[in-house]
C-alpha cells in the first residue's frame, strides 16, 4: 500500500460504463449501492467514537439520498468488490438535510480528517471532491455566453448544446522538487507558512514544459540555484481543488542562494541529522517540517532514507 494519502483509490473507475443511459439508472437503484455524500466541499464522515480506530466515509444507500437527488449533483465515481460508488453534492439543494437522521456523523473538512480515516478512504474522497468543485464551478460554456452546459456522463462530462463543446475534469499538475547539494537538501519559506515552517520548492508546470524543465525553472526562479539533475520520486493527487503533485529530488551545481523575496522569504540547507533532529523536536531554530500528509513531508523522508 502506498504511504502517501490520497494516492490508495481502490475503485475500479468502470470509465466505459459512464455513457451507458440504463446501466446507470439500473445501478442507482441496486441495493448495494452506496453514496459519497458532500456539502459545501465537506464529506459525510461518520466520527469514530473509539480511540485508536478510524473515522470513515459515511456511505448513504439510495432510500438515504433519494430526496436529493433531482437538484443535486450526482457524480460515478465506480465499483469496488461489486459494489458502486457514487458522490452526491447537496450543496444547492432546496432541501433540508436532517443531520439526525445520520448518529455520529459530520460534514468534515477533508485536509483535517484526511489523517484520521484509512488510505483507501483517501483516495476515494480525493477522487470524489475534485469532481464535486469540478462540476459545482463549470456551469456556463467560456465560447458561448450564457450558454448553460449539459451534464453527460454520470457526471464525468460536460457539453454545450450550442457550439457542441466538450469539457473534462481537469489535473493541474505541479511539481514540487527537493534541491541537493553534497550531503545536504534544501527546504523553503513562503511567507504564507506558520512560523518557522519550512518545506520542499513547488510550482505549476506551464504549457509546453515538461518535469524536469518545470523543476529547473522553478529552482532558478525561487532561489537562484543551477539544477544539473533531475528524478522523479512519486506522485500525489491533491484535491485542493484537483492538482496532481509530482515530486522529485534535484541535484544543484553550488549552494549559494539568490532568493526571490515575492516567491521566498527564507530558506535554509538542511543535514540529515539536522532532519532527525527536526522530527524529535529538537531543531536549535524550532523549525518544522509539513505533517505527513503532504507530499513534500514524505519527499523530505525518502531523501533521509535515500543514501
């Protein structure tokens, strides 16, 4: 299983059954059915009571969510053990949600529960809400004004009836890269952290760039440094809203900095005792790394591990 969260989406996305008009007006009535329910970019999630387990996705059945279902989104997200999932938005709904009817469950914020429910349930939401704030924010078509798009596709596709456009879920991908020089990598401060925070460098890729020209540019332009090698470590979907974070270690050609003050306030060159160090809580500067649920978190780790 991999470590990073929102990277374990056990679903089988059955992309070739999301056209298919009465496979899914039949799946939405099966019995095993269930429902990823969100409000306001919130998931259902029922609050585990016990310590040490987990929370998890609340999942509705069909009888739960049928109320909702003629002005809310209703998106496929696929099956898994022959059960299919499906994530239902009830944030423009007309109708009441009664919370009581649901014990022990919260619409949560998923950056603070992300840590406290498994990886699979990860993946799933990861999946869930970026195509919850997809569809909630492509309403009307960009050619054609006021045009209203059509939802087709289980969700999954939108077109314009006017000028027949097609629209997609769209991945922003950024890279997010942890310079190396000798025996020594690189974290950064922007000036939107919380105090003596640091981390790895990160920016989107732009059009007609690949990996490796996105890192040297984004190296050069935030703290002035010559990247000599570039490679590629692992990926991670983050779905604030829906960006696909590519992460990767890059070798320099010195380590004297040039910081570019809007992009970078600070930054430092870090040992890997320094590292341990940060992670006891004994760092001399109190710096401190992000949780493990980001992926520059678990770049940083690979790096200690890698000698």
């Amino acid at each position: 299983m991999n470590k990073i969260i929102f990277a374990n989406n056990p679903l089988d996305r059955m992309s070739g059954f999301r056209s298919d008009k009465d496979w899914q007006k039949a799946n939405l009535l099966d019995n095993e059915t269930r429902f990823v329910v969100f409000h306001s970019g919130k998931p259902l999630i029922h609050v585990s009571s016990e310590p040490g387990s987990n929370s998890t996705i609340f999942l509705a059945t069909y009888d739960q969510i049928k109320n909702f279902i003629e002005d809310a989104y209703l998106l496929f997200l696929g099956k898994l053990k022959n059960k299919s999932y499906y994530a239902i938005d009830l944030s423009k709904s007309n109708k009441d949600f009664d919370k009581t009817a649901f014990p022990n469950c919260k619409f949560i914020d998923l950056r603070s529960i992300a840590q406290s429910i498994s990886p699979e349930d990860t993946g799933i939401l990861a999946q869930a809400k970026s195509m919850v704030e997809w569809n909630s924010s492509n309403i009307f078509c960009t050619r054609c004004e006021s045009s209203r798009l059509e939802t087709v596709d289980a969700g999954c596709k939108k077109i314009c009836k006017n000028c027949n456009v097609e629209l997609f879920p769209r991945v922003d991908p950024v890279v997010i890269m942890l310079p190396i020089f000798k025996d020594k990598c690189l974290l950064g401060r922007q000036k939107i952290f919380p105090p003596r925070m640091f981390s790895a460098l990160a920016g989107f890729l732009e059009p007609g760039e690949t990996i490796e020209d996105a890192v040297i540019r984004e190296v050069k332009e935030e703290v002035g440094l010559n990247v000599t090698s570039v490679e590629y470590k692992f990926t991670q979907p983050w779905p604030f809203p829906s960006q696909l974070m590519i992460a990767c270690f890059c070798q320099t050609d010195g380590d004297t900095t040039d910081l570019d003050q809007d992009e970078i306030e600070d930054a430092v060159w870090l040992s890997r005792e320094d590292l341990n160090r940060i992670f006891v809580g004994k760092s001399p500067d109190r710096i401190w790394i992000p949780p493990a649920m980001a992926v520059a978190h678990q770049l940083i780790v690979a790096w200690m591990h890698n000698k």
